[in-house]
C-alpha cells in the first residue's frame, strides 16, 4: 500500500507539470527516464529556431563537427546538408578514438570516404564556400574529382591546400574568392578567365615562369585584392602584374625559411594598377622595381632584406638603387611604414631621395644605428609630415650604447620639435630613472652632462604635458576637429586679411590660410577709420604691399580659385603688375580686379590676355583698356568691364572676339569718347548688358558711335544708355528677355533733333523682334513716339513690362499695343505716375489695340495712388480686356487705410469686359496694419470688414450689370 501510494504521488507531480494521465504502476527507473526526457525538452529551445538559422550556426563549424549534430534528433537529422558552407580537414579526423593509433593509410581511407560521402548527400541549392587541407598525399584524381564536385555547385569561395588543382577551376565563372597552396608549382592552363574573381591569395607555391603569372593575373578583370605569401620565384625573370581594378596587393615572399629562398632576387617587379591603395612589399631587394599608375595609392609597408648572401656578394649600393626606384614609385602615397633595412639600404644608395609631397603620416622601425642616423635625411625628403611614429628603437639603444645614442638624441629631438608638425607616439624619448641608476654621472660626458640631461628631460616632460593639455583643449573645441578641406572652405568665404589672422588661434590654425584657394585683398580694410590724406594713411600703400608680397609668397596653394584686389589708393604700375603675375602663375580661374591708375600710359600686365586658365574675369575702374596685340582667353566665360576707357574700335572688337566661350559679357559706366563703332561678335555669347555713362566724366560725345551686335545664342539683353549713332542687331534669333532704356536729356540730342534718334530706336526695335519679354522705359516709348513711324510687329511677345519715369509716354501706348498681338501679361512695376508727382496724362483713345480683346490675360499694377488719370487707364483697360483672368493692383506705401478703402470702392464700380475676370487686391498699409498691430481683435475685425465692403461693392455691380441688360 506504501508502494502504490508513492507510485500514486509521483504520478500526480507528473501530470501536473505535462497533464498527461498515466494508467497502471510506472517503475523508478522508468519514471527518471521519463522525467529527463520532460527536463531536456523544457531545456532544448535551439531546437524551435528556423532551419535557416540553424543552417546559418552550423556554417560556423568544420563539416565533421556539423554532420555529427545529426544524432540529436530527428530534426537534426538532415540540417547540416542544407548548410552550403563545407570545409574539410583531414586532420580533424586524427583526434577520434578509432583512428589514433591507426596507420596513416587508414587515416587517408576514412578521409576520402567521408568526403565522399558528404558530397554525395549534400543537397544546398548553391555553395557558397568550399575549403579543402590535406596533410597527407592523396590521389590527383581523387583530389579533383571533388574540386569539380564544387565547381559544378557554383562555388563563389574556394579555399584549397591540396598539391593539385583542377583544370576547370581557372574558367569559373562563380568564384569571387580563391585562395591556393601549398608547396606545388602552379601550372596555368593556355584558356584563362575568372569574371568574377575579386580576392586571390597565392600561400607557398612556386610559379613555372613568367607568363603563366602574368597570364592569370591579367585574366581576372575585376581583381580588388591579391596576396602572395612565401611563393617560389626562381623560375620567374620579372613579375607582371598588370590589374586595372586591383585595390590591395601583399607581397610578402619567402626569406631564409624555406625552400623558396634560393636565388629569391634574381628577379624584376612591374606593376601596372591605376585604382591601388595599398601596398605591402616584404621582400628582398628585387633585380629592378618598375611602378606605373600608382596614382590612387594610399598606404604602403616597404620592407627589404639585405641579409642574404648573393645581396653581400654585390655592391650595396647597387641594390640601394634598386630600393630607390622602389621610393620613386611609389611617390603619391600618403602613409608610409618603414623597417630598418629599407632605411639602410635608401643611405646606401649614395642618392638624394625623391621629395614626398603627399606623406602625411610616417611609421619608421629602424632595428639598427644606420637607421637612427639617417631618419632626419628622411624627414627632409618628407615636407608635409604631420605624425611620426618611431617605434621603441631609441630606447633600445639608449640601454646599449648610451655614449653615442645621446648626441643622435639630441639631434633627433632638436630636428623633430622644428620640422614636424605634430609628432605622436614618441615612446622612444624616454629618459627614465633606470638610466641613472644603471650608469650614473659618469657616463654623462662630452656633450651631456648631468644639468644637461636634467634641463632636456624636464622638457621632454614639459613638452608632453602641453601637447596633452593642447589636445583636450582641441576636442573641446569642435571647429578644429572637422577636416583640413572644410576648414579650407570656411576660410574662403573670408578676406584674407581675416583668413591670415586665424593663424594665432593654434598650430591647426597656423598654416592653414596658406592652402585656402581664394585670395581678397582690400586696402580699405588696413585704413581703420584713417582720414585720406594723413600722414598715417600715406604709410598705408607701404603695409598694404608688404602684406600682399608676404602672402603671395608664402600661399601654397596649388591652384588659386578667385583672386580679387581692389585698391583705393594709388599703387606703382609694377607694382601691381607683379601681384596679377604671381595669381596667373597660380592658375586662377577667377580674376577681380578693381584699382584706380591716373597714369594714362599703364597697361595691364600682358599676360592676362592670354591665360588659359580663366574663367571669370572683371576689371575696373579709371583707366584706359590697352589691349596687347595678341589675345586669346580659351576658357573665359563672364567677362565684366566697369568703369574703364576703351582705347580704340579695334581693340575692343579684339578682346571680344578673343573669347571663343565667353557667355556673359558686361559693359558698365565705360568711357565710349575713343570709340566709332563698338562691335560685339560672340558665337555662344547668352547674356549681354550695356550700362554705359550717363551725365558723368565719360559723357562727352556719348553717342558718337554704332553698335554692331553678332551674338546668335543670345537670351538675354539689357541696354541702359543714350541714343547711339546706328544699331546693327544680327543673328538674334535665341533672344529671350530683353530691357531697353534711352536717355534723351543731353544737349547734343536736342541739337540733331529727337525724330534723328527716334528712328534709330526703330533700327533697335527691329533688330530685337524675336524677343519674348520685353521690359520698356519712359524715356524710351518718349523716343519711339518721336520717331512717327509705325513700329514692327512682334509676334513673339508674350510679357510687357513698362517702368514709366515721366508725365509723357502714354499716349503711345496703345500704338505699342498694336505692334504686340499676342501679348498675355501686362506689368506696370513702378506704377502709373513718377517719382516725383503729378498725374498720369492719358487721353482714351478711339480704338482698342487687338491684343485687349483677344488674349490679353493678365494686368499687375504696383504702387497705384489713386489719381484721376490713372482711374481713366485702368478703366480703358478692364472695360476692354475681354479675355482678362486676373487684374492685381498694390497700393502706394504712403496711402492712408481711408484712401484705400475709398481706391477700392471705386475701383469695384469700374465696368469689366471680361466675366470671368479675378480682382486681387493688396492694400500696402492694411497688410501693414494687420502685421503690427497688437490687437489680434483689431487684425481680425479689419479683415472682416474690408472683406465684407469688398462683396457688397461686388453685390451692387453685379446688380447694375443685370439692370443694364434688361434695358437692353
């Protein structure tokens, strides 16, 4: 009874934790298998995961251990032949039980059964990695039997140590990965290609000779990466790897340790990679070292062995020659590590090393007293160095040889602390208290003596103590961590007055204006609220010089980007010749010169006219352009001339026509007196303004000339100027926009008469009759009513914009109506009345311009004032526009609320031609008065009121409308 009652509880405990009900008697032994059965279920949970994940952990294992897990359940049964990653190791098979006493040939039997079988069971649909090491001599056939096995799969990684390899295997089109060894000579096949091959590792094989390497190389297109690691070369003359794709190469042969080493230099390197950005060459000094298209090379690990014994038979200095063709090389790199054994075979060379521009940073690791001696040589060759990285090899020598190390210290540390920009990780300036207790003061003779050592080890610890706090003092400082470029950028929006003060910020700082591709200089800028003519101002031409000399001296830029000077005072012709010499010899692509000269006889320096390198060029003001007899600016895009004289016709035409790219050209405030006809032919020329003077020293016989303009890609046209003697406007077919301004106010028009000058306005109307926007002044619809005579139509314009100056003018508008029949927009930008007062003088005409009543969509009236002749046009244009969609008119600034409210009431009464016609009206002080306003109840309230007299004025003209067509 005892018994049954056990059995009874147990099996109660049972079913409450799997609610299973269990009839009859359960023995003990039965019940503790059944209880660690229920405990590893509630504990395995690997087992509930994906089979893709499962599959992806088991990637992870030797395919032995992976094939092994198929005994824990059923579900493992058959994962691991979906995991397509296999990876084979006939030495893994040595540690069982079964084979450890076993002969070697038992061991190759369960090896290739068991590959055989793997292979034969595996079913992933593709293989991403296949690795296969075998320490033991297997078939050949057997071997590449399942080699084949996984090119057949489309293997896309092949990892073989094997001392064969397949046929095909060259002629895959799946492999991205592939690495081959060890210790069998590498035969390539005469058929080559791997497509897809970016890595290859090459590990302890011999090559049969130089042009199955060469071969295989070259066969692989898209190659990033290749290592080649203590490879036999004596069957090789000279190594060819040519890979236009190739970003990484490791050479790193074999010396002293193996079987390879015999006659390991006998050969020459050639490599030929456009797109390399690291090297690492651990060798020994090769017959020669031939380097092209290392443009893109980054970091290189240069390391040659001169130990061996055919090296000692020859000259040193032969194979120092070699090494620097090796330096030669590799001249744009930008990191670069040393050994001792490079250092001392660049000193053994006997030749000046080849200058570094682009090394920044530098690790050296001489291992002997040779290389000590010769890194300052090494520094020198290396001007831009900005860290160093020596390693520990002065402390090494300062515990052997203390008597000579201590002078190559000194020095060292004296050329360090004035050539090098920053140096980190000096962990061989170490003057700790082993070396007193070891030697003591004895041994510090000659040229450090006890005082001596104590002074230069305080500054040592001096010096690292201010570089710590210099370097927290700069993080916290976040403008000074961004890159050397940006920090450049930022330094360009500035004068260079400013720019060079930012030098004493810190060492960043210090040279940092000198890379910054923009130069400004303003003389203005040294006068510091000076009056002109004292004394102090007079020494202000000494300093401006000196500082503008100093710069261009020390700017190191290699190429200058904009270059802008512009002087207030009077400067030695030579003077400032020599400046614009110095800028052009930087190639400058932008040129702004702006400088008075009261010396009738200058000339700019020759040599500006004919640079290639400019793209911008701008030159003003108060001198006479003398333009050389030969010009040509291949690359000149915008050209801007303010305030200057032209010398004659032919120069003039000269430099224009010298400028086969030039798309922008602007003539301001220049001194026309010397000119007879200014003629401007330009094949792609897109923009063209003349603002020439106008009532100043420059205007004496203005107009005593003709334009003459060539420009068949012209858009855009701006003349601002008087009435010149004739216009000849060819070609203008790509004409856009267009704004035509005249001045009729000298005494020399009044003489010839206006209706002379009215018809050469008609000669530039006709010329510009493809335009499509056309911007007009008073003065000149003044000329064009002058002229009497019917203007020409033009079709083309869609956009009329007209800023009316004078009472006179209006009356020609509608003619100028008439001469645009599709017009679609009309703009009044500066109002119905002038400036200076008075009324809009309009009389309404008899007919009605055809563009009004047919497609005339758009009407935009700024600054209206609300007087009786503006009413009057207003009115004959909404009565008549009978297609118009839009009419906006904006109040004057200085209009009262009141005179608003009273402008838009009556303007709401004005009859509308059109139906469909939308008013927009911007009153100036009510936007003004709601934007300011404190009171939001005052906003408001004054919005709802002018919009509700707005739709009772609407209201009631509807209404009269209605009341006029039932009388009709």
């Amino acid at each position: 009874m005892e018994s049954n009652s056990k059995r009874q509880r147990i099996s109660y405990s049972v079913k409450s934790d799997r609610q299973i009900k269990y009839q009859g008697g359960v023995s003990s032994r039965r019940l503790n298998i059944l209880k660690g059965v229920l405990v590893l279920e509630k504990e395995d949970r690997i087992s509930n995961l994906p089979c893709k994940v499962l599959c992806h952990i088991l990637s992870f294992l030797p395919t032995k251990h992976a094939v092994a897990t198929s005994v824990l359940s059923t579900k493992w049964k058959n994962i691991w032949a979906l995991v397509p990653i296999l990876d084979f190791e006939d030495s893994l098979l040595s540690h069982e039980e079964n084979l450890i006493n076993k002969p070697v040939g038992d061991l190759r039997v369960s090896f290739s059964s068991f590959v055989d079988r793997v292979l034969i069971l595996h079913n992933a649909p593709r293989l991403h990695w296949f690795r296969l090491k075998c320490t033991q001599n297997y078939e050949s056939s057997q071997v590449n039997a399942w080699i084949y096995q996984a090119l057949r799969r489309h293997v896309q990684k092949l990892d073989l140590c094997v001392p064969t390899v397949h046929g095909d295997l060259f002629r895959t089109e799946s492999l991205v990965y592939l690495k081959l060894g060890t210790n069998f000579v590498l035969n390539v096949p005469a058929s080559v290609l791997l497509p897809s091959l970016k890595t290859l590792h090459l590990n302890s094989i011999e090559f049969s000779d130089d042009a199955s390497t060469h071969k295989l190389i070259s066969s692989c297109p898209v190659l990033e990466q290749l290592f080649i690691k203590e490879c036999g070369m004596k069957n090789i003359r000279c190594f060819n790897i040519s890979a236009h794709a190739l970003k990484c190469l490791a050479m790193e042969c074999a010396i002293l340790d193996n079987e390879y080493a015999t006659e390991f230099c006998g050969y020459k390197i050639v490599i030929d990679a456009p797109k390399l950005e690291y090297l690492r060459l651990y060798d020994y000094v090769a017959e020669g070292y031939h380097f092209k298209n290392l443009k893109s090379l980054i970091e290189a690990q240069v390391h040659v062995d001169l130990s061996t014994r055919r090296i000692e038979q020859r000259d040193r200095a032969y194979y120092g020659q070699k090494v620097l063709e090796l330096i030669k090389g590799i001249l744009n790199v930008k990191v670069l590590h040393l050994t001792g054994d490079s250092m001392e075979a660049l000193m053994l060379s006997g030749s000046n090393l080849p200058t570094l521009h682009n090394v920044s940073h530098l690790e050296v690791n001489p291992n002997k007293l040779v290389g000590c001696v010769f890194l300052p040589d090494l520094l020198e060759s290396m001007p831009n160095v900005r860290a160093l990285d020596i390693g520990e090899f002065l402390s090494k020598f300062l515990s052997n040889r203390i008597k000579i190390v201590t002078n190559v210290a000194l020095a060292l540390r004296e050329f360090l602390l004035n050539r090098i920009k920053s140096v980190i990780n000096i962990r061989a300036l170490d003057f700790g208290e082993g070396l007193g207790s070891k030697w003591g003061v004895a041994e510090y003779k000659g040229s450090i003596s006890t005082i001596s050592h104590n002074i230069f080890k305080k500054a040592i610890v001096q010096e690292a103590e201010d570089r710590v706090y210099h370097r927290k003092k700069e993080e916290k400082d976040g403008i000074n961590r961004l890159p050397h470029k940006v920090l450049c950028h930022i330094l360009s929006f500035l004068p260079t007055k400013y720019a060079v003060g930012t030098s004493i910020l810190s060492t960043t700082w210090k040279n940092l204006w000198s890379s910054v591709p923009n130069l400004d200089f303003d003389d203005k800028l040294l006068l510091h609220g000076r009056r002109p003519g004292s004394k102090s101002t007079q020494d202000l031409r000494v300093s401006f010089s000196s500082f503008v000399d100093r710069v261009l001296k020390l700017h190191n830029a290699p190429r200058i980007h904009r270059f802008h000077l512009k002087c207030g005072q009077d400067y030695e012709p030579s003077q400032v010749n020599a400046w614009i010499c110095s800028a052009l010899w930087g190639k400058v692509q932008e040129l702004d010169l702006c400088f008075p000269m009261r010396n009738a006889k200058y000339s700019l320096y020759c040599g500006l006219f004919t640079s290639a390198s400019l793209v911008y060029l701008k030159l003003g003001p108060k001198f006479v352009l003398n333009v050389p007899a030969s010009v040509l600016l291949p690359s000149l895009r915008t050209l801007h001339l303010n305030s200057i004289e032209f010398s004659d016709d032919d120069s003039t035409h000269k430099l224009f026509s010298s400028c086969p790219v030039l798309e922008e050209l602007s003539i301001v405030k220049c001194g026309m007196k010397r000119i007879r006809c200014l003629k401007i032919s330009a094949p792609i020329l897109k923009r063209l303004t003349i603002e020439c003077a106008i009532e100043d020293e420059y205007s004496t016989e203005f107009c005593e000339y003709k334009i003459i303009i060539d420009t068949p890609a012209l858009e855009y046209f701006r003349l601002y100027d008087f009435v010149a003697e004739g216009y000849d406007l060819k070609n203008l077919k790509s004409l856009t926009e267009a704004h035509l301004h005249v001045e009729l106010s000298t005494p020399k028009l009044a003489q010839k008469g206006y209706a002379y000058y009215g018809q050469r306005q008609l000669e530039l109307m006709k010329g510009i009759c493809n335009v499509k926007i056309l911007h007009l002044t008073g003065d000149y619809m003044e000329v064009l009513k002058l002229s009497d005579c019917n203007l020409p139509t033009l079709h083309n314009v869609s956009h009329l914009k007209l800023s009316v100056n004078k009472h006179a003018g209006w009356q020609f508008l509608p003619d100028l109506l008439k001469s645009l029949p599709n017009l679609l927009a009309l703009y009044f930008p500066m109002g119905l009345i002038p400036e200076r007062g008075g009324d809009c003088q309009w009389d309404q005409p008899e007919w009605v311009p055809r563009c009004l009543l047919s497609c005339l969509k758009k009407i935009l009236i700024w600054q209206f004032q609300g007087q009786k002749g503006e009413y009057k046009l207003v009115k004959y244009l909404l009565q008549n526009a009978s297609v118009l969609s839009v009419f906006s008119i904006k109040t004057h600034k200085n209009l009262t609320i009141e005179d608003e409210l009273k402008i838009s009431k009556l303007l709401l009464l004005l009859p509308r031609g059109s139906k469909t016609s939308q008013w927009k009206w911007n009153p100036t002080q009510a936007l003004s008065c709601c934007n300011h306003s404190p009171n939001l109840r005052k906003k408001k309230n004054l919005k709802k009121n002018m919009k509700r007299e707005k739709e009772e004025l609407e209201e009631e003209h509807e209404e009269e409308e209605e009341d006029d067509l039932r009388q009709h």
